[in-house]
C-alpha cells in the first residue's frame, strides 16, 4: 500500500530489531510485490524466484521506494512499458545467487531494471552483488524536468557470473553488466550520474565496463554528466586469464548509422578510476564526447600481487566499429588527465597510459602520466583521497540513517 501522511509512524513492522544494544538487525521479509499506484513505500521484498522480480513497478504515477531492504535470485526492482516516474533511495539491495544449473543462465539479478520509462532517480542506496542497474529508452520530457539522476550510491561486487547450482557461480561464463548501463537513452536533458563509489572485488564480480554509454546521448545544452565517481576493480571471471574486454567507463559506445542515433553530447570529468584491467575510461563511438580531469591508477596487479594479464591500456580514443565513414564518430576531446596504468608483464617500469588512433589533431592533450612504476600502495592512496573528497565536499555514499 502507498504510505499516506499518517502512516510514517507505523512503517516497518517486518524489521526486528535488536533492544538497543548494538547488535545487527534481523530482518523478515514479505513476498514479492507489484505496484500499480503512485505514492511511498517502504518495506522489506525478496524474491526465491529468478523469474520473479521483488519489486514490480506497474503505473506511470510517481513511486517513490525508500528506507527499504529488497533481496532476489533474480531482479529486484522492475518497471517496463509503463512511462515509469521512479525513484529509489535509502534502500539496501542484496542479490542472492540464482541456484540454478548454467544451462538457464541465470545470473545475479538487477539493482534496477527499467524500459521505456520517463523519469529515475536512483540516490544514496547500497547495492551488494548485484549486476546494476540498467535504462532503457528514455520517453521523458525535458519542461517537467524528467531525467536520470544516478547520485551517492555504494556498490559492491558488480556481478554477472552465471549460476552453476546451489550457492556457486561458474568460474567462466557470464552476462555483460554494468554498474550504470545506458542502452537508447536519448536526448536526455539534466541526466546525471555522480558520487557514487563502486568497488569489485576480483574473483567475486563480474562487469564489463562499471558506466557504459551504449547509443545514448544527452543535448549540447544539456550534456550526459558522469563526474566525480570512484570505481575500483573490473576484472574477468578469472582474473588470471588475459582476454577481457571490461574497464571502468565507456564514454560512447556501439556503432550507429546516424548521428541522431549515436551516443553523444557527453561529458566525463573528476571521476577516479583504479585498477579496472583492459581500459579505464575508453571512447569507441559517438560524438560530442569530452573526458577530463579524471585520475585513471593501475598498478597491473591483483590485490594478492598477482599480475593481471589481461591489463591493458589507462585511455583510449578509438573508432572500434568504423563509424567515421558513417559520419557518426567526430568531435573526441580528451584531456588533462592524470594517467598511471602500469603493464607488469611487459617489464617492470612498463606503462600504456593512453592510445589516441582515432582522436582528432588538436583534440588530445594535457594528459599527463605518473612516472615510474604505479603500485599497489598508490592505488589504496586513491581510495584515501577519494575518502578525504567525500569529507570535503561533505557527501555521503550508500545509505543515509534510516
């Protein structure tokens, strides 16, 4: 039921807390749930059916889903083809393992899944082992300030290993995910995704890149804004194996006919990227995309002081698909950035900061590189910077009191 004004002091009745003495909250939750009216809800969902979603979002009117507790074998919240006006905050998301054999190919479910919808906001949740969140087709209007706002989130474990059986994942397959997956979500105005810190844990996640761009854009008045954000890790299922082709952000991405179609007017700045294996932020389509100001840190080794094979290169510019002879691909800037991307197994000082093939004369410069040899200490130097920048700008990631 959609909370009225009366019933705030009644929320929450399936969360059993302990009596004040500092103990963990045990928590009941209630079956999966469907909602067809606009209002708040609060409450604790979970699904034990891959094919269930928890959360069901099924009206057009504003929802609001706030200082809840949803868990699911498959997606936890889901709103299709309903124009949906959804916002999330203050809410912990678990995904449970699917339990079910390979040959389903089920893996760790959605944070958020939405089609065709018209406004999200997805503010200061806690998203564990899920595999992200994922927007498709933007039906939204700029005059009523319809957006995406993706803001102060923590994340950890962005997974898309595919279920073996009960409680195991498989040490080889999986599905690209994201942390932020944009797929058709054009001519947004306002869209922001910023603040939020997402760490992956090697050999307990699985993403492709943590933000992808895929055939998306904003306006040249209003551009896509992914700033200020620190993503740690992106690492194959193994990663031991060199063939990955994940990272930290894809500014553009997918190949397109038409310029209307392509991903563009996109602008990626102060983001802190640190040890995401094959790239750190990469353009390989689009237009109209500048990145800057960013810090891009890899030593080229796992946490365990394992070299990681598959690492590859900090930044890069280029035309994967070959759209420059569709005219889609033009006007790339990327500059005055810090870049520190270490290749271990190409010999001990070795670095690959940046690869520019495809950047336009003029449009690549002031990219500056850590001399030396990046290591291990340097990058948790990164995650202390990022803590001490949280404290100055006064922000706080993942979930507020509830």
């Amino acid at each position: 039921m959609p909370l009225g004004p009366r019933m705030l002091s009644f929320l929450l009745p399936s969360v059993l807390l302990a009596a004040s003495t500092g103990e963990a909250q045990t928590i009941r939750y209630d079956k999966p749930i469907v909602i067809r009216k606009g209002g708040t809800y609060r409450g604790n969902w979970q699904s034990l059916d891959p094919k269930v979603p928890a959360v069901t979002v099924a009206t057009s009117q504003r929802v609001i889903i706030e200082k809840s507790n949803i868990q699911s074998k498959g997606t936890l919240i889901y709103t299709a083809f309903t124009n949906a006006n959804l916002t999330i905050r203050n809410t912990r998301g678990v995904a449970l393992n699917p339990d079910r054999p390979l040959k389903e190919h089920r893996y760790p479910g959605r944070f958020l899944a939405a089609e065709e919808f018209k406004n999200i906001v997805v503010e200061n949740n806690e998203l564990i082992g899920t595999s992200g969140i994922y927007l498709r087709d933007y039906r939204g209007t700029a005059k009523l300030g319809e957006t995406v706002k993706i803001l102060r989130n923590k994340a950890r474990n962005i997974d898309g290993r595919y279920s073996v059986g009960v409680g195991r994942y498989s040490d080889k397959e999986y599905r690209l995910v994201q942390f932020v997956q944009f797929n058709a979500v054009r001519k947004i105005s306002g869209a922001e995704i910023a603040w939020n810190e997402v760490i992956n844990e090697p050999g307990k996640s699985r993403p492709e890149e943590n933000i992808n761009m895929y055939l998306s854009s904003g306006v040249p008045s209003s551009r896509i804004k992914i700033h200020d954000n620190y993503i740690q890790g992106a690492y194959a299922v193994n990663p031991r194996v060199n063939t990955y082709a994940g990272g930290g952000i894809n500014a553009a991405d997918g190949s397109a006919k038409t310029v209307a179609q392509a991903a563009g007017h996109i602008l990626v700045y102060r983001n802190q990227i640190v040890s995401t294996s094959n790239n750190g932020i990469a353009v390989s389509a689009g237009h109209d995309i500048e990145v800057y100001h960013n810090r891009v840190i890899s030593s080229g080794y796992l946490p365990s002081g394992a070299p990681i094979p598959a690492q590859n290169v900090g930044l890069y510019v280029w035309d994967a698909r070959g759209d420059k002879a569709r005219n889609t691909f033009f006007n790339i800037s990327v500059h005055d950035n810090l870049v520190g991307w270490s290749k271990p197994l190409s010999g001990r000082e070795a670095q690959n900061p940046t690869w520019f093939p495809d950047c336009e004369p003029g449009k690549c410069y002031g990219n500056r590189v850590v001399p030396g040899r990046v290591t291990l200490t340097m990058e948790r130097e990164e995650y202390t910077r990022w803590q001490n920048k949280l404290k100055s700008a006064g922000i706080k990631v993942g979930l507020l009191s509830k």
